[in-house]
C-alpha cells in the first residue's frame, strides 16, 4: 500500500469514451509525496529524461532498445519525418505497400555507419493492431544492412530462427490481419 499520489496528469484516451490515460509532456504524469514520480507518454512509461528535458537527440533515440519508449520519443519530438530528417537519412528504395498489412506502407533507411557496432537499416512501419481511437502506431524497427527492400525488412522482423519455415518476403506478402 502506498499514500495517495500528490499530483496525476492524464489526457482523454481517444476512443474509450470518457476514459483517461496517464500522459505529461513536461514534467511526471504522477508524484508521491514522498517523491516518487513516473513518467510517462500517452499511456507508456518512459524515462524521466525523455520527458524533463528538452528529449532526446535522434541518436540517444536510436541507441534505446525499447520499442515502445523509441517511438514514444520520437513522437514527443516531432514524429519520423522529423528523425529521418535529422539524422539526414538516405532512402534505400521508394516506399512499397506493406503486403502483410493492407492500407500501410514500408519505407527503408540507411543508418549511419558510425552508430552501432555493426551496419544496420532502419525500417518504417505502421503497427497492424488498429488502436482504439482508429489510428496505428508508427515504429521504427532495426534490421540488417543486408537487406535491401522494405519487404524483406518487414518479413526478416518476423521470422523465427528456432521455425522450420523461413519467413521469406514471398511468404510474409501472403500474410492476412484479423479485422
């Protein structure tokens, strides 16, 4: 058990009507008396950094391996045309509808080389899962530097080395979404 919290912030979660989530942009979305806070971004905890300062640098974004927090940071920040343009990304190939998720596209990045230990591409998707409001998070999700379309990227971030069947590009087009 544990006293009241001194202050709770929330926004008007869309779609649920009537109901909140936990959400701050500028400070803790709770405080405890005695100090404690959480942080957090439209319903995700995130770290207090992200959200007491100024947030993060495109590279402090692409360095946090959650995510969940990777995208609530660069939603605070402006979204991922703001990050691609920031780090000055450069296109692999034109944007291609997403086969395993109808409605979405795919878009594939270089990342510098310099960031990680090893080369790596940034994939642009869209969530399958339609939120409750009707929209559909925005990821950006690491993958290989040999992987030179966005399909293959998308179909690489579903494949299981442990599954006897490989998830090809070929094999991820045919996937279908519940509705």
């Amino acid at each position: 058990m544990s006293d009241r919290p001194s202050i709770i912030r929330t926004e008007p979660w869309a779609g649920r009507d009537g109901m909140v989530r936990l959400h701050c942009a500028d400070g803790p979305s709770v405080r405890f008396r005695d100090g404690w806070t959480v942080h957090t971004w439209r319903g995700t905890r995130v770290p207090a950094d992200l959200i007491e300062g100024d947030g993060w640098t495109p590279e402090q974004i692409l360095k946090e391996a959650n995510q969940e927090i990777r995208r609530c940071a660069v939603e605070r920040q402006g979204g991922w045309p703001w990050f691609v343009d920031a780090l000055g990304l450069r296109s692999i190939a034109p944007a291609v509808p997403d086969p395993g998720n109808p409605g979405q596209y795919l878009a594939l990045y270089d990342l510098p080389d310099d960031m990680f230990e090893e080369p790596l591409r940034l994939l642009l998707c869209r969530n399958g899962t339609v939120e409750m409001d009707g929209t559909r998070r925005a990821f950006g999700l690491t993958v290989p530097a040999e992987i030179t379309d966005p399909v293959g990227a998308a179909a690489w971030g579903y494949d299981d080395p442990d599954s006897p069947v490989r998830m090809t590009p070929e094999l991820y087009a045919t996937l279908a979404r519940r509705t």
